[in-house]
C-alpha cells in the first residue's frame, strides 16, 4: 500500500515537471535541442529567468536547463495615500515584489524597506509618491518713497512732488508633493518684470512767524520715537519728549566768564531751573505755547532764587540785559527730552 502511494507521489511530481517544462516551452518557444546548444556555447554569466504562474507561484529557469518553482507569498502594500492592499507575489526581493505588481517608482518615491531585502508571508511594504513642482506668481512690487524736506511748507505739511507706481515681479516657488500634498513650499527664483517708481515727498520745514531774540546754536542729537509725545522744532526735525512743564519764564544776564551752579560758565543755551522739578543736565527745547517765539535747545545748568519765590519755572540765560527785558515774563513749554 505504500509502495503505491509513493508511486503516485512520484507520478504527480513527474506530471507538475512536465507540466512546467511544457509551459515554460510555450512561452519562451525554447526547444531543449535549442537550450542545449546554447549550453554548449558558454555557461558563465547566466542569468536566471522569472516566469510567474497566475496563482503567484514562480519557475525560475536557467540556461543550463534546471528548474525551479518560487513559492508565492502575500505581502501588504501602500501606495501614496491609498489604504494598505494584499498582493500574491514571487517570495523574493522587495524591488521583484513591486514590479510583479506593476508598481513603478518615480525618481524621488521612497520605499520604507530596502529594495534588496527578502519579503516574506505579511510582509508591508509602504511607497511614498514624492514630486516637485514649479509653480510662478505675479506680484506687485511696492514702490519706495523719499522725503525731500522744503523751506516752501509749513512745519507738519506735506506735499506729492512725484507720484509713485507699483511696479511687477515674477516669484517662482517649488512646491514637494508627498502623497498628493503640497508639505513645503520656497522661492526657487524671482524675477523683475515692471520696475516701480520711486514716490517724492515734501516735507515742510518753515515755522510760522517764530523768531528768536538771539540766535541759540545749542545742538544735540535728540531722538524722534518714544517718550510721552513728539513736537518739531525750529528746522522741522520731529523730536521726542518724555515730560512737559509748562509755566512763566523769566531771563537772566551775567557777567562774563560766571559759572553756574554745576561748575560750567553761563552761555546761551543754558537755563536755570528748579531742580527739583527739571533736574541738572536736563536736555531740554524752550519755546512759547504758540511757537511764535523760540529760545531753541538748552542744558538745565543754574537754579536762581526764583524757585522759592515765584512760579517761574525757568531762568533763561541772555549776554545781554536788554535782551532780558525784551524777553520779560512769558510763558513757555519747557520739553524735556529723552
């Protein structure tokens, strides 16, 4: 009873051999006469050939004639967004896996396995679809604006002189493409199509009627930002000022070469406070509320008896004492700089 057993087994083995070698023939049209002839050419650099059967199953064969049956295995795979599929594939490598099933890979696709690695039963295998892309915009170009300042306008007037136009560039961006999605997109190129046009501005310098009773050359750099508010000055230069007292003022002379209660010697620019109220060394820029009279930029460096005798709240330094009497008693807005 065995013995019949195997020599069924034996049969069936015979049959499937056959079987192949037939379908092999079929295919390829390869006569044995004809492999054996190729056999007695040469037998270096065979390459082994892949004939895959339609239930996954694989014959290998080589030039030398010999037979192989791959087994076929299921293996699970992505593509892109797409959900996870199962495949019956020749159990050989990853790279053998995907063109069995006709799964071709663009240039920047990445694989989540090496492609030389051996799938086996369940295997996954995931494929990222990986483009670049190209796309251009047209955008406007903003024009730039230059401020020319001009004794022709008042103090906080402005006035067109040459009108602006916007000008046009080209922005290239290249977009990465990751499974149908844009992840990252840069400027790979920018290119200028219209030039703009520069914009004139005139800014009024002139002050309204102010005069000064002695020219005051006290100069220093002030800032134009920060601080409680702004105000411009003599030349329309915008300053900023952090505090504001506001009061009557009276004016001084002395003799030449006094010193003042810091140590300095009196000269225009200088004037005496309350320092209390303006501290010594207080950068600070005197004119009437009206602006029509102007004593400029001046140092807190003297205080005077008036602090406790009055409500004066500046002193103002003049060479002469005419002077002092043209000035008399006014009020003034004292801006303390920043």
């Amino acid at each position: 009873m065995a013995n019949t057993e195997n020599q069924h087994s034996a049969v069936k083995i015979i049959t499937a051999v056959a079987a192949a070698a037939i379908v092999w023939t079929s295919v390829f049209s390869v006569s044995a006469q004809a492999i054996s002839d190729e056999n007695s050419h040469t037998n270096n650099n065979v390459s082994d050939e892949l004939l895959v059967l339609p239930n996954g199953d694989a014959i290998v064969s080589n030039k030398t004639a010999d037979i192989d049956i791959v087994p076929a295995v299921k293996v699970n795979i992505k593509v892109g967004a797409n959900a996870y599929k199962k495949y019956d594939v020749p159990k050989s490598t990853v790279k053998d896996a995907l063109e069995h099933v006709n799964i071709k890979l663009g240039e920047y696709d990445t694989v989540d396995k090496s492609l030389k690695s051996q799938v086996q039963e369940n295997t996954s295998i995931k494929v990222t679809r990986v483009a670049f892309k190209k796309v251009s915009k047209t955008k406007k170009v903003m024009y730039k604006i230059k401020k020319k300042k001009t004794a022709s306008l008042l103090v906080g007037k402005k006035k067109v002189l040459v009108k602006g136009k916007k000008g046009k560039k080209k922005v290239t961006y290249t977009q990465k493409i990751v499974n149908g999605k844009v992840v990252k997109t840069i400027v790979s190129g920018t290119k200028i199509v219209k030039k703009s046009k520069k914009k004139v501005v005139l800014v009024g310098t002139r002050r309204k009627n102010y005069r000064m009773l002695v020219n005051n050359p006290t100069k220093f750099k002030t800032k134009s930002k920060g601080g409680i508010g702004t105000f411009y000055d003599h030349n329309g230069k915008k300053v900023a000022y952090k505090k504001i007292v506001t009061g009557p003022a009276t004016a001084y002379s002395a003799q030449v070469g006094a010193y003042t209660a810091v140590g300095s010697r009196v000269k225009i620019g200088g004037v005496a406070v309350n320092p209390r109220q303006i501290p010594y060394g207080s950068k600070v820029y005197i004119e009437t509320p009206d602006k029509k009279l102007v004593y400029g930029y001046a140092v807190a460096n003297d205080t005077g008896g008036f602090v406790y005798t009055s409500s004066t709240v500046c002193d103002l330094f003049y060479p002469l004492e005419s002077t002092c009497n043209t000035w008399g008693r006014r009020t003034v807005n004292i801006y303390v700089l920043k």
